[in-house]
C-alpha cells in the first residue's frame, strides 16, 4: 500500500507530459504552452510513435487524441495505464 501512495506522490511532483495528436499546429501550441508552465513535454503524431513514447519513458501526463491517422488513441491510454497506473491522461475527441 505504501507503495502506491508512494507511486501516486512521486507523479503528482513530476511534471512530465507526452501529447499524441496529428494536428501539428495545436500540439505545438499545447507543447509550448505547457513548457512554460514548467512540464517537460515530448510530442508524438501518432498510435505508434506514441506508443513508443512510452515505452521509453512513461510520462505522468498525457494529453491523446482519440482520432489519429494510424488508429485509436485509447490504445495509447492503454499502454499508458500499463506501464504507469499512477498516471493521468485526457481523451480529446
């Protein structure tokens, strides 16, 4: 239990956020934004680079796109929650 209090604190204190979208105006907007709020974030325009994304390094945020040009964005929420239980994503549609 400790564990998971410890895992869910440490992400809370991170600030790193992976944005999976393929409109690369708005990511880069978002990318920006965020930057100067202080998170550190890697873009990724699709399912699979996404995926890859995470699996080399899972981020405590993320931000995914549900349309993408090589398939769904909840299989990139997915992988998330495999990799990091104690991480926080927002679906956009």
């Amino acid at each position: 239990m400790n564990d998971a209090l410890n895992a869910a604190s440490e992400a809370v204190g991170e600030k790193s956020l992976l944005i999976v979208d393929d409109d690369r105006p708005f990511s880069t907007r978002l990318a920006r934004a965020m930057e100067g709020r202080g998170y550190a974030v890697r873009v990724a325009e699709s399912v699979a680079d996404g995926l890859a994304a995470i699996d080399a390094q899972a981020p405590a945020y993320a931000v995914i796109d549900m349309r993408l040009g090589d398939g769904n964005g909840l299989d990139v929420i997915t992988r998330l929650n495999e990799r990091r239980p104690d991480a926080r994503g927002v679906i956009l549609t």
